[in-house]
C-alpha cells in the first residue's frame, strides 16, 4: 500500500489547485474531484511520519486539500503557573495530561467561573482582550497560503465557552436557574471573540476565506439543549459573529457533532457555508436525508465515520464507506469535502487512514 500510493503521488491529474478545489465545493460549483481535509491527533501525525519517512510531503502523498491557518500572536498577561503535567489559557482554564494507554489527552480540570453566582461575580473575572494580541504579523502568513489553500482563521464558539468557563452542567442550568446572570456571561464572551476576530479580520485585508462559527449542541442521540433556549441565548450571539463575517468577505465553518439536525434550518438563519462532521450514524443524520434537504445551501465536511469504521474497520469497508458517502454527498458533482468524523484516532491503523484518501481520490474523480 505504502508504494503504491508513493507511485501515485508522483502523477498529477489536470486541472484545479487545492484553493480553486475547495472554493468549488464550498460554491456548489463542478470540481474535477472531491477534495478533502484531514483532522488527526499528535499520535496519528507520529505514526504517518514513521511511515512515510522524515522529509515526505503528507499533503502530497495523501492527495489532500486542506485548509491553510493563520492566527494572532498571543503577548497579554503571563499566563498562570500551573502544577507538573497541566497547562493553562489566557481564559484561566487549566488542562492536564491524561493518558489513556491509547493516547494522551488534555483534559479539563479547571473552569475558572465555576463557583460564580451573580453579576459581580462576573465583572471581578479578568475577561481577555483583544489588545492581548498580536495582529502585525498575519497577513503575511495569509498571504504566503493564499494562492494555493483557502485561508482559515479564527474560531468563535458561544455555548462551547459557556461549558469551558463554568462546566458542563451548570452551564446547561445556567439559562434556567438565572437568565440574567446566563445573558450577561455570553455577552461578555461574544465582546471578546467579537472584537478579536475584527482585528484578525482588518489585520488580513481580505485574506481569510473561512472562519469557525462554531458550537457542539448535539450529542450521540440528540440535542444538548432545546431550540427554545439556543435561540433566546445563542443565537443572537452567532448572528453577530455572521454579520461580522459578512462584512468581511469570510465563509462560515461549523462543527456540531452528534445528533444536531434540529438545529440546522435555524444556522442557515445564521448564514453557515460548511457542515461539519455529519456524524450520520447519530439518529438524524443520514447523509441521503441531508443532502436531499439543504445541499443547495451547505457545503459538507467529513462524515467518514471516526468512531467504530476506521480505528476498528477492514480497509475494504473504508474504501466501501468513502464511495458511499461520496454517492450521498456529492452526488451531483460537488458540495462535499471528504474528511473524518473528528480526529483520526491514535488507534486507527495507517492502513485504514492510507485506504480512505486513497479511495477518494481515486473515485471522487468528475
């Protein structure tokens, strides 16, 4: 397999770059083939290096699109000392190293809002700046990615920060037990992402093509909270950050895992451009059904199942699961970029990993 897809790699088909590939399908317009992306942990880029060999292009060999990255320099206060094996943000969360035998991840073991309760309580919090950043260097860098990938920047992610800076459960009860201390929170993390993503965003001088206006409001079996709620609380929050992408000339990426299709006629409201990760074995996802109703208006990213089919499947079943979902997806030529579920797991085998880039390149062909 290893030679094979190195023989390959060598063999150019003609006709669009990877930036031209993408912006296709975020456009619904023809592709010359279905192009794709890649999310992986630190374990998985070990294993592909070790396979491949040092001084060996991934991005070539795997045939992959992807996106290009930029962001500010962080310069704001020194960040928190924290005990051996944890690190902290500039939000005053604290992560520890936490292997799993399989992986080493970095788990959450502090919410800095955790025992807040009032108004006050919020304002003694030190909120984060924009005037924390560094902006002078990035559109040097976006413009260094700009002609060959799309450019991505950014990530403003409302209920994810509302989980991070209190903890899951009381910020679920949080809009129940005190609306006013709930609406006061967010709009204190809506100014920052606000105000830093302006800056980003003038900083770049129309050099980012895609954001993250971003959430994860869907579980395995369906949504972390009720349509009611997410828009009272959240949704005015998203359509500020869209009217500020708007204006910027920026395209809107979501990730919302899980079962989280009842929320998608109200994200169209919001203005979102890309899907993502289609988790279509969760109850509400099926690919078919997705496509059928708002593939005039999204454009999706992943939905090679992540969780069972490549750490545990054949290479044939990958193969077989990256046809269907380009059947599914990209049935009409485009509006579909092929990627993972979430990260490639430090337990799917290379082989499954080499089997589904491979396959979408050689069958995602127009």
């Amino acid at each position: 397999m290893r030679q094979r897809i190195l023989a390959h790699s060598v063999l150019f088909r003609p006709g669009m770059n990877s930036r031209e590939r993408m912006l296709a399908a975020i456009n619904h317009q023809p592709v010359d083939r279905i192009p794709t992306d890649i999310w992986a942990t630190t374990e998985v880029w070990q294993k592909l290096r070790a396979h491949f060999g040092a001084g060996v292009d991934l991005r070539e060999v795997l045939h992959l699109d992807s996106f290009g990255n930029v962001g500010a320099q962080y310069i704001g206060p020194t960040l928190p000392e924290t005990a051996e094996g944890q690190a902290a943000d500039f939000w005053g969360m604290r992560r520890r190293a936490v292997d799993y035998g399989t992986g080493t991840y970095w788990e959450q073991c502090f919410f800095p809002l955790a025992s807040a309760r009032t108004v006050d309580d919020l304002e003694r919090y030190p909120w984060p700046s924009a005037d924390w950043f560094d902006y002078s260097e990035m559109k040097a860098a976006a413009h260094a990615q700009h002609d060959t990938h799309l450019v991505k920047c950014g990530y403003m992610a409302i209920f994810y920060y509302h989980n991070l800076l209190r903890g899951l459960e009381p910020s679920l009860m949080d809009p129940y037990d005190n609306p006013e201390f709930t609406h006061h929170l967010l709009g204190r993390i809506s100014d920052f992402f606000y105000d830093h993503h302006r800056r980003m965003f003038e900083a770049c001088e129309g050099l980012i093509d895609v954001t993250e206006v971003t959430d994860d409001l869907g579980s395995q079996t369906g949504p972390l909270i009720g349509l009611d709620t997410f828009r009272e609380f959240y949704k005015p929050h998203m359509m500020r950050f869209a009217d500020l992408c708007r204006e910027s000339g920026v395209r809107i990426f979501h990730h919302d895992d899980g079962a989280m299709r009842a929320f998608i006629p109200d994200l169209l409201d919001v203005g979102i451009d890309i899907l993502n990760p289609v988790q279509h074995l969760c109850p509400g996802m099926e690919m078919t059904a997705l496509k059928r109703d708002y593939g005039d208006r999204l454009c999706f990213h992943g939905a090679i199942d992540n969780q069972q089919l490549l750490p545990f499947g054949t290479q044939d079943q990958v193969r077989a699961a990256v046809r269907e979902a380009i059947d599914a997806l990209a049935f009409d030529g485009t509006g579909y970029i092929l990627a993972p579920c979430h990260n490639l797991q430090a337990v799917t085998p290379v082989e499954n990993i080499l089997a589904m880039y491979d396959e979408a390149w050689r069958y995602g062909v127009r």
